[in-house]
C-alpha cells in the first residue's frame, strides 16, 4: 500500500493517504488512550504550590512526547512565581518543538497546556479524577478533555505520517504551557522574546483547546474578552459588632450593595452607559448563520438545571453568549462568607464582578465607563466611606475571519472525517492567549475544538469520549493536510 | 475596727463598713490580678471545640473558687452539642452556686460567663492574649473585660464580706456559664428547668456582661434584640464559568444584590414597611435622658476610624444605636470571597442580614414584614431563580424600668464609690438570656456594667483597667449593701 502511495506521489496523481492513516489511528486506539492514562495520572494542578513537582514531571513528559516525534525540542524557561507571601518559586518550563524544516511548506504552531483545574475525589466526581476510568467510551479523568487528550491527539496525527512514512504536509511546532489554568503566567513574556526566532517563519497558529456546541463538529472564530473589577468600599478601620455599632456609621456593605445593584437590570440589561453601544452590530449575514448553528436549547437548560433562560430563541441566546457583553457579579472579598450567623459590619469589602468584552469595546474605555459610572452612583449616596474602582484583568476579546482559508480548510477536514459540515461558533469565555498570539505575531489563528460540549471542564466527571479523541485524531491528520493545500 | 461595726450594729446604728471593705480590696489588688492572670491564661474559647478540655478545666476552677466562698456549689449538665457532622461533645457544664439561706434577705442571683472569643497573637495582638499583660495600669488578655474579671470581682465583693466577718447583705446566688460567646447554648433549658427550684427564691437578677459608654460608669437598662435572616436565591444546579454562560441565564447573584439593594436606603432608613411604624415613639424625657449622657462623638468617630456618622449629633446618635432598629448586610454564602479573581457564576447565594430590634417591635411580625416584602421585590424582578427567605434568629429586646428600685440601688453605688451619678445606658447589641430570665422567671434584672467603653470585647487587645477591675470590685460589695435595703 505504501508503495501504491509512493507511486501516486511521484506520478503527480493526487494521492489520498488518509485511509492508511485512518487505519493506523484505528489500530492505535488502545496506545492513546494508554498514553492518555499516564498523563491524567500525573495531577498537573497549577493551582496548588505544592503539587509543582507534579507539574514540573508532566511537563518533562510533554518533552519526552514530543521527542519521539524527532524534531527539536526545548524547554524554555520562564521564570519564577512569586507567591502571596513574597517568596518564589519556579514557573513550569514552556516546551516548544519544531518537525519539519522544509522552507517550501507552511509552517503550523499547534498550542495546547498540560497543566490542569484542582480535582479531589470528595468534590463530587464518581470515580479518582487521576485515574483515567472508562465508562461506557467515555473516558473520565481531570484534564482529559481540558487540554491533554487535544494535546495527545496533535502529537498522534503527526506520529501517524511518520508511522506510515508519510512526508508531513506542514512543518510543525508546538508550543505546550503549564500555566494556563492561572492565567498563562510567563507565556506572554516568552512569546514577545521569541517574535523574531521561534514565531518568525510560523503562518498558522492553532488552538485546540475549546469544545463543540453540540454533537456537530465546530470551528471556533470567536472568544469574548474580558475586564474584571474589584469595587472596594472601605469605611471604619475595623470590623465593628452590629449590635454595638449598627445605626451609628453608614456601612460599607449597604455602599457596595447599592452600586452592585446599578450595574444591570433584573433582565439582564448592563446599565454602565457606552457600554452596549459599543457593540458592534449584529449582521444579517451573522443572523443567518448563528440561525443554521445546530443548539439543542432544551438540553442546554437541562444540563444547566434551570427551566427558564436569559433569551427564549437560540439566536438571541447565543448572540447573548458569543458577541454581547454581559455583568457577572462574581462575590464579595472581606464580608462574612461563612455558613451560620454573624454579627458584623464588615469595615472594608470588595465587589468583584466581570464584563465580557465583545468587538468593538476597548477594555481601556470599559474601564473609564465603569469606574465613572461608579463613582457617580456612589457620589449620589453621599457616603462618607471610600470607594476605589480597579480593573484587574483586560483581556481583549478575539475575532477570526472565517472566510479565511484556515476555516475553508477546517470545514473540508471536519467533511472528510465526519461527513458534515461544522459548525462555525463563538467561546463565551476568554482565551488570552489567541490575542496574545494575534496581537504579537500577526498570525492567523484559528480554533480547532474536539472537546464534546458536555465533558464537564473545571467541573466534577471531567471526561474526554473515545469518539471525539480518536476522530478528533484523525480531524487533525487531515488538517494537516488541508492546511498544506492553502496557497502561500 | 470590727468590734466597733459590731457594737454600732447591736446597737442599731447606721453602720457604714465600707471603708473597711474597700480597704481589704485595696490590700488584695495583686491577688485580684493573679486570679485574673489564671483565668486568663485558660483558652476557654467556647467555638473551638479543640478547645473544649480548656473550657472544661475553665469551668472546674471556676466551681472552685465559687467553692472557696463556702456555699452550695453544683456544676450542672446541660447535655451534648451538636457538630455540624453529626457527632456530639458534652457541652461545659454550669456551674451555679448559693451563698446564704437568710429567708429575711433578698436573693440575688449574679449572671457571668467564662468563656471567650478566639484570639490568636497573630491576628494583631501587641501580647500573648492567654497571658496577662499589665500595661500602664491596663491588663491585656482575652477574656479579660469579657467577662473574666466582672465574675472575679463578683466573686471578690462576697469574698471581702466574709474576709471581714460581715453578715452578707444578701444571699448571693451565682450562674457562670461557659457557652456564651456561641449562643448559649443549653442555658435556656436549664433555665426553664430550674425556674421552680434555684431561681424560685431569686429575687434579682443581676447581669455584668458589658461595658460603661465612657469614663462615668453606667447603669444599663435595655438591649436590642435581634432578627437574622437567610434570603437564598437558587438558579442553576452547579457554578457556572461566566464566561461559557455569562448572557445566558439570570444569575442568581443579580437577583440578590438586588433585593439586599431594597432593605435600606443610602442614609440608613429601613425600607420594609411597617418596621419603623412599630417602634415605641421617642418621648420627651428619653430626649432629656439623652442629652444627659456623656458621650465623646469625636472620641468615638476616632476609635472606629471615621470622618463622618450617620448622625451628627449625640442624641439622634445614641437613639439609633440603641432604641431604633438598623438593618446591617453581614454577607454572602456561596459567592466568590477570596481574594484574587475567579469568573464564577454562583449557582446558589444566601445572603446574610439582620435587623435590630427594639420595643415595641415583635420577631415573628419582623419575619412576616420582611419575608413579604423581599418576596414582593423579587416578583417584580420576574426572575426565574428560586428565592427562599428564613429568620434563623429572633431574639427580642430587653428593656428595664429605670425607675425600679435595682436602679436606685445603682445609683447609690455608684455614687459611694465613684462620687458621681451613673449614665442610664442601653446596649445595641443583644444579650439574649436578660429576655430569657425576664420572661421565664418573671424575676427584675438589672445590668451593672464594670467594663471600659473601650476595653475592645471581641477585638484585638482586649483588656481591663486595674482601676475599673477594682473599683468594680467595690461598686459590687455597694451594691450587695444597696440591694439589702431595697423594701421587701
């Protein structure tokens, strides 16, 4: 068979390999879902100081992985952690890798993590969320869908071509962080280092690391940004009994409830003035196809446990989801939190509440919107406490163009390995990194889920399906593929 | 010197032995203070139950030294308490204590307690708070106001009697708990149980569980009661990631803010209706009462830390902390409250309030008011969300007639020892078992504060003056006299 290729390729006929390495994946299901045991044995939390070891060891076996595939392998040190109390501690090395150097193909950069949300057995999950456990084809472990079974499935499509002595289509390159799951601390950094050497002769970025909408296959072109506030009303130098006090000082809390309260109605609506002016408008063309979206409403309010949503039609749901800005109001820092009763005032508390970014809002007016708004609400009261208004986070939202040919070549591979057409979708949440990428090296991005839309990440029975795991390996050969097919 | 009481008393002249009385208190001050440094150096926090041998021993010693005045002593059990898991542990027991059987007497009966609040010395203690530290005439420790030393210098008034071979004024009985500071837990039930036999021949009650408003020492004659309610507001089954479903669904956070938002208005008026249309009106002669008391408002604005308070002047002042209700938000369960970021939609929020009450206030139409009231503000919202509303505390008002002859008493104690009239004071806070005596033996109580205004209950750097902890000492032995000739 393999000569049959060879012969094909060098007679000029267009050759189809894909059957081979279909096979070859098929043959193969047992080795990755192995492979995806070690990693989800290794408990990779970013989160946790004291699971670093873990973190620094799945990082060294990313490193052995993406060895076997024969390219050059770094591990790039990012630098220290500095920790609540001042000391530091090292950062979990980035690892970057480059096969193929054939300067007549294009060169694809493939971003994925390996590190992972917190996960202990008592939080809810039915079975050890580090031991991969199959039920029913579907395999649960922390971290199997949210990123490692992706990662493994970029490294086993490009191991397949090699398998089958396959010349790859496009040069690769990883690039597999350990921080994404707190905020991709140091990649930044390492990526503005190496604009001009590792990311030079890179044309496409690719980011597995999202989900589809729904049994369809997606393509993602869209993530919301984000601008998260911290609201801090300060007013007696120290927390006062309410009993003793209540009735003499204005409390903080009744300041922070009350400007709290004018940031959005009872419908929804965000009452920050400019800031759903902002938005850029919403496009017949994009009715149209968020009307063609496959979206199962019911199941998403059952697996939500709610009877009744924000938007009762799916195109204002997910309008509202994708390319709205929404107000979350997240908590509370410095008020009692605890279970049972207590009789304070607290004397200093911090609102936190988020808005997601949407083009064509520009965090840096959203905050002077917000921070205005506030003070001019809080100015009404005339409250003797203090109230300072910060913006935490600005994450810029990001937008692909999908009439762009990385999506013509998404929507042929998804075709051949799924016979249908994907879904075009947007992420609600915020992915920094493909602005990062964007802004920085002027690539093109684009997203290539193959998490199902009910794998649970961040959550308990976290899982990744054999079905989406292995097609989804077989998704990417023949991205790889369709890639190589877009004219330079 | 004896021999002259003797005679003057034979002889039926007005014998005056204070003199003598405070002498002996003036030649045991260094004794006084090493009993307070045992006590204190027990960690009798009564909400760790890591604690409870400490609170055991507390109580055991405390029998102790009720033993060493030679009456009746019991230390009785009040069963179990229940842990959040389900598992129980003895609770301390009380320790009651009679001195004298003279039916020609009057029985008082001397309310204390012997456990503290937590403190460690890293929460911002300038000393070790279970070691006694004298600073410039100030002993540092916790428990040390509250209320170690007011049932220490109880126990020192009967003790300076009998030192003296004095016939006791009166029969002295003595309840020291050692639940308090957790709820006082299990000493209604023995109240009620004891109603017929230990309480059946008391005739006042006599409580000296707080604090002077300023340097003039103070008769205290009212507590606030107080309402502490739950409203929970419950949407998805699980926390959502704002950014997936930020849009998509009300939140239940939003709901909240928006009914704690509509208790109480930016000046601190409460907004359920009907609450301040059942406070007792302020009548002319509380206004002059008022306007008598001495009160430092810059003093006070300096010790909580604030430029402003919510009224300007000392009357208005005084009248909302003490005798008009306030509404104060303590905090909220299940939201986001530590520090840093985290984009989560709460899935259920049980905000956290209270309401003090006053007279002619009644809890269980403060429940009704206010469970009507949020319930009519949520309808509005149209929200989906489930909102539940719950009074997991209605502890009433304690009110005295400052005009019964306990509080003559007072004053002529207060004037013997500190050659002044005391304030007429109330707390705004909430000292439950008043109400519970009032109402179950139907006995008068009387508070007799020998705190310092700023003694710093509960906070960091509690302490008690030597001067307030031995002239207390002595206002208590006044006192046995003073209630002696209160007609039968």
């Amino acid at each position: 068979m393999l000569a049959v290729i060879f012969l094909a390729t060098i007679l000029g006929i267009q050759a189809h390999p894909f059957d081979e390495l279909h096979q070859h994946v098929d043959d193969h299901v047992e080795d990755y879902v192995e492979a995806l045991r070690q990693w989800v044995a290794v408990e990779s939390d970013s989160s946790d100081v004291t699971k670093r070891a873990d973190l620094h060891r799945m990082m060294d076996m990313t490193a052995e992985k993406l060895k076997g595939l024969g390219g050059e392998v770094e591990m790039v040190d990012i630098g220290f952690q500095e920790l609540p109390d001042g000391t530091t501690i090292p950062l979990p090395k980035v690892v970057t890798a480059q096969i193929g150097k054939d300067s007549t193909k294009h060169t694809i950069c493939v971003y994925g993590h390996v590190d992972v949300q917190p996960a202990k057995k008592e939080d809810g999950w039915a079975t050890d969320p580090y031991n991969l456990t199959d039920i029913n084809g579907n395999l649960y472990g922390r971290g199997a869908s949210d990123n490692k079974a992706p990662v493994l499935a970029w490294i086993h499509a490009v191991e397949a071509y090699q398998a089958l002595n396959l010349d790859l289509p496009v040069n690769v390159k990883f690039v597999i962080e350990g921080m994404e799951e707190t905020g991709s601390n140091g990649l930044d950094t390492m990526i503005v280092a190496k604009r001009d050497t590792f990311f030079s002769n890179v044309d496409y970025i690719i980011i597995s690391d999202c989900g589809w909408l729904s049994r369809r296959p997606a393509l993602t072109y869209g993530t919301r940004g984000n601008c998260y506030f911290f609201a801090e009303v300060e007013g007696p130098k120290q927390d006062l009994h309410s009993g003793v006090y209540g009735g003499t000082v204005i409390e903080p809390m009744t300041d922070l409830i009350g400007i709290l309260d004018s940031l959005i109605s009872p419908s929804g609506n965000i009452l920050v003035p400019g800031i759903r002016e902002a938005v850029a408008p919403f496009s017949d063309e994009e009715w149209r196809m968020y009307q063609d979206i496959e979206f199962d409403m019911e199941a998403f309010k059952s697996k939500i446990g709610i009877d009744q949503l924000m938007y009762n039609n799916k195109v204002d749901l997910l309008a509202h989801r994708w390319r709205h800005p929404t107000v979350s109001i997240h908590g509370i820092e410095g008020a009692f939190s605890a279970s049972g009763s207590k009789t304070v005032i607290p004397a200093k508390v911090t609102g936190k509440f988020s808005i997601r970014q949407v083009p064509d809002m520009d965090p840096a007016m959203v905050k002077k919107q917000v921070t205005e708004y506030l003070h001019s609400v809080f100015a009404k009261r005339k409250s003797p406490n203090k109230l300072k208004v910060t913006m935490i986070i600005g994450a810029k939202p990001w937008l692909a163009d999908t009439k762009h040919a990385l999506y013509e070549a998404g929507k042929a591979a998804v075709k051949r390995v799924f016979q249908m057409e994907p879904d075009l979708i947007r992420e609600g949440g915020t992915i920094p990194i493909a602005r990062t990428f964007q802004d920085v090296t002027g690539k093109s991005i684009i997203m290539l889920p193959i998490g199902g839309f009910d794998d649970g990440l961040h959550s308990q029975n976290e899982k990744m399906s054999r079905y989406n795991y292995i097609e989804g390996t077989k998704l990417f050969i023949s991205y790889l593929h369709e890639v190589a097919e877009i004219k330079k």
